[in-house]
C-alpha cells in the first residue's frame, strides 16, 4: 500500500521559517553542541516548522536536514511495505522541493 501524496500548500510563514533555518543551519547553529542564542532560533524554527504547521512526528527528518541522496542504511531498515517512509526521508524530499518552489516564484514575482 502506497501512503497518499497531499497538496503541499505552502504559507508565507512556513517559506519564512524555512529560508531562516537554512540561513542558520549554513552557519553551523544546528550543531547539538552550539551554546548560542542562534542555536535557540534553529530549534525553534525547525520544530514550529516541522512539527507545527508541516504536521511532521518527531521521529521523522527535518525538512532542513541534507535529504540529497538515499536514506542512510539504519534508516531504510526502518521502513517497511506498511511504512515505505518511516523516517519521512522522501516526504521530507517532497516538502523542501516544494517550500523551495514557493520561493523560487515569490522571487520570479519580484522581479
């Protein structure tokens, strides 16, 4: 049984939060170890992002992890016909193509 593709419907927040916590993330605030108010902002983005308006479980990926590529191996032994996408590895793929889409044309409509 294959689970059902929904409509992605990105928001003006969600394209917010996503353009942040990438700004953040390339800057190494995602870093568990990082003590800094900056790291405060990316836990709190990535969850109001993920958990909140995307409806994404705690035990799947965040859409601002690296999603480029196959899952790794502990992660595709979690998947099964019943949950080809445990992990939310390719969801999480379908969300950041579209969140990147919505960007792509609020930036064509600017120019």
């Amino acid at each position: 049984m294959m689970a059902q593709r929904r409509t992605i419907v990105v928001t003006a927040e969600m394209a917010a939060l996503y353009v942040r916590g990438c700004e953040l993330r390339d800057a190494g605030h995602d870093d568990v170890d990082d003590d800094s108010p900056e790291h405060d902002e990316f836990r709190a983005i990535d969850k109001r992002l993920n958990w909140t308006l995307l409806g994404r479980a705690p035990h799947e990926v965040s859409v601002l992890d690296d999603l480029s590529g196959d899952p790794p191996a502990c992660m595709q032994r979690r998947n099964s016909p019943a949950f080809p996408d445990f992990n939310g590895w390719y969801s999480g793929r379908r969300l950041q193509e579209a969140l990147q889409a919505a960007l792509d044309a609020q930036r064509s409509r600017q120019r």
